[in-house]
C-alpha cells in the first residue's frame, strides 16, 4: 500500500532538496513576494531559497498544494531527519508498505521498541538469522552501518538503529507503540490484504512465537495484548487455520494470553502459508509434522464421512474401511448424528441382533467438503 510519507511525518521533520528542485518550487515570484505569500520572514525564506536552511515540512506540502506538484515528481529527490541533530535519509515522498515492512513492523512490535524521543528503533532477539535480516532491510532504506549498534549478550542480540524518521514512520503508519507497551494493534490495512496480514503473523511468531513437543504438539504466539492475538486469530480463520487463545493470571499482576495451534492439519497449513523466518522455529515445527502419528478429531470424521460416502453403511463396515475399532467408529457416529451430519434411515434386525444403514445429510456434506479443502 502506498503512503505518502509527507503527511506522516511531524512539524519538526526537515527536508533538503537539491538546487534544480528548490528553484522549481520557488519560481516565478521574488524573495519578498515569497516571504508576504507565506508568511515567513525574508531572512528566513531566503535561506530555503538558496539551500543554507532546510525546508520545515509544512512549507513544502504548502507549495506542493500553490505549484498543484504531482509528489512522483519529488520522489527520491528529497532528504529528510528530524530537528537539527541526526543523519539525513533520502527516501519518499512515497513508499510502499509491502509483507518486508509488515513483518519487520511485527518483529520489533513483539522483540522491539521505540523510545518516547523516537531517537531509534531497537529489535531484541538472540537468533542472528533474524537480527541480519532486519539489519539487511533498514540497509535497503539507506541506513548506514554506523547508524546501528549491535550489543550482544548471553541472553540475546540487541540491534539498535538510529533514525528518528524511521521511528515516527513505523509508529505512525505500522502502529508500533512508543514507550511502553499497552494493547498492540494490527492497522486495518494490514488485517483487509492476504499477503499483508499473512507477513504480519509470520512476524509476530517469529518474535514471540514457541514451538511445543512434548504432550499436544502446538505452536503458540504469546502476549500481554489481548487485542493483538484477538486479529491475529481473525487473520488465521480467514486463512482456514483454527486456533484458540487462552489466559494466564496465575501469580502474575497482569494477565499474559496466549494464541494456541493444535492439530497437524493446522500446524501444516502454518508452516506452508506462514513459512516462518525463524530457523529452530521453523525446523522445530518440520520435526513435529515429520513424526506425527495422531489424528485429529475433524480428520477421523472427514475419514467416517467418505466411508459412508464410498457405500460402507453400516458401523462395522465402517470400521474395517478406515482400521479403527467399533467403539469408537461408534462413539463418533454418535456425534456426527447428534450434530445432523448423518442420518439412520434404515434398522435391521437379525437373530444375531440388529444394526443401522446411515446416509450423509446435505449438512455433512458441506461439513465434508470444508474438510476436504482444510485437510488435503
């Protein structure tokens, strides 16, 4: 999606602009005609005129709007930092935010900060994998490498990055928090794209995901933002990947949730659209596909289903069909019946006893078919 990073940007951003673009946007009217025009001192408006001063941003979205520019005409011809101290960084006036910037906006939101004077941007993280791949993407936007500071530590790597312009940028169009964090938010934008909202929980599992073996194999992404996990399950349900959060306030002053996966078909479809950055993560959640042998419950039903629907009628049918045992095929007739998936329509009875033919209902066969796309 494309921003244009003048609006963005605060009052006290300002802007440099080579000798062709000044005399552009200064045309056609003397020093004192621009000085009544805009209100600003002679001493002032000649020193923008002439390049000794740089352009506040307010004055150059105002003559942007007097000389009706197209802003593609001013990209990468604008250098930009904030107040007098600092690096410039020539970048915009338009950018795109593409799944590199959403996901790197999700890392430090989760394994990052921004401090309340916006004079940089730090990601925590003991995976050096993950700390040159942010590093290779501010490199990409015209960070220099003496503008960040890798401090490494037993516990984890700690990459600062000097750009108060990159600071506001992410807090004001990725809505990381500055300061201390409360409630973390998914930007709407982000939440309504496919490619952008899949880069925003590859991101945040990255920074905040675990992968677990031992007794129900799950992947989690934990937090003290409710909110965060709440659009995060709402990207995965539109993704057909089922999920569930729960909280924990035991021994704690404030709550922390956390965003469950169960299930191989669930952990599959993660690893194949999420695709993770993380490597232990990402190897991790492989081994555990790799080795697992237990079924979910939607997979035995899916299996009960297309017995049923390959002509096994009957539960002991059924049960030498799909290899399973005539207790709990039945226990699992049982509650596809219960929920009008299938139907009894037909009783036998012998001298050996009796037994029951059942039918799919239109309501298990929509069931069916969601699980043939979920599953397969």
């Amino acid at each position: 999606m494309i921003f244009n990073i003048l609006q963005n940007l605060p009052e006290k951003s300002k802007i440099k602009l080579d000798k062709k673009l000044r005399e552009s946007l200064f045309s056609n009217k003397s020093v004192t005609e621009w000085s009544r025009f805009t209100n600003i001192s002679v001493k002032n408006i000649s020193r923008y005129i002439n390049g000794t001063r740089s352009l506040p941003i307010s004055l150059l979205n105002n003559l942007i709007s007097i000389k009706k520019l197209d802003v593609n005409d001013l990209q990468n011809k604008i250098d930009i930092k904030m107040n007098k101290s600092g690096n410039y960084l020539n970048i915009g006036p338009l950018i795109n935010i593409d799944e590199k910037w959403v996901y790197i906006g999700e890392l430090i939101k989760g394994d990052g900060h921004i401090p309340s004077n916006f004079w940089n941007i730090t990601f925590i993280n003991n995976s050096e994998t993950l700390i040159n791949h942010v590093k290779g993407f501010f490199i990409s936007l015209g960070i220099k490498q003496s503008q960040m500071t890798l401090i490494k530590r037993e516990d984890a790597n700690f990459l600062i990055i000097r750009s108060a312009v990159l600071a506001h940028l992410f807090n004001k169009i990725l809505d990381i928090p500055v300061g201390k964090k409360g409630e973390l938010n998914i930007p709407k934008f982000i939440i309504s794209n496919k490619n952008l909202s899949i880069a925003a929980i590859r991101g945040a599992f990255d920074a905040e995901g675990s992968v677990t073996f031992t007794s129900s194999k799950r992947i989690s992404i934990t937090s003290n933002s409710r909110q965060w996990l709440i659009q995060m399950k709402q990207i995965l349900e539109k993704l057909r990947i089922e999920s569930r959060i729960t909280e924990d306030k035991f021994n704690r002053e404030r709550p922390i949730y956390r965003l469950l996966i169960f299930h191989k078909s669930n952990l599959k479809k993660f690893l194949e659209i999420i695709s993770p950055l993380h490597p232990k993560r990402k190897d991790k959640l492989r081994e555990i596909l790799n080795n697992y042998t237990r079924h979910s419950q939607k997979e035995f039903h899916k299996r009960i289903l297309l017995s049923i629907q390959k002509g096994n009628i009957r539960k002991r049918d059924i049960s030498k069909n799909i290899h399973q045992s005539l207790m709990l095929v039945g226990n699992n007739l049982n509650w596809l019946k219960k929920k009008e998936h299938i139907f009894p329509y037909e009783k036998i009875v012998t001298n050996k006893g009796g037994f029951h033919k059942y039918k799919i209902t239109e309501k298990g066969e929509e069931y069916l078919n969601k699980s043939l796309s979920f599953f397969d």
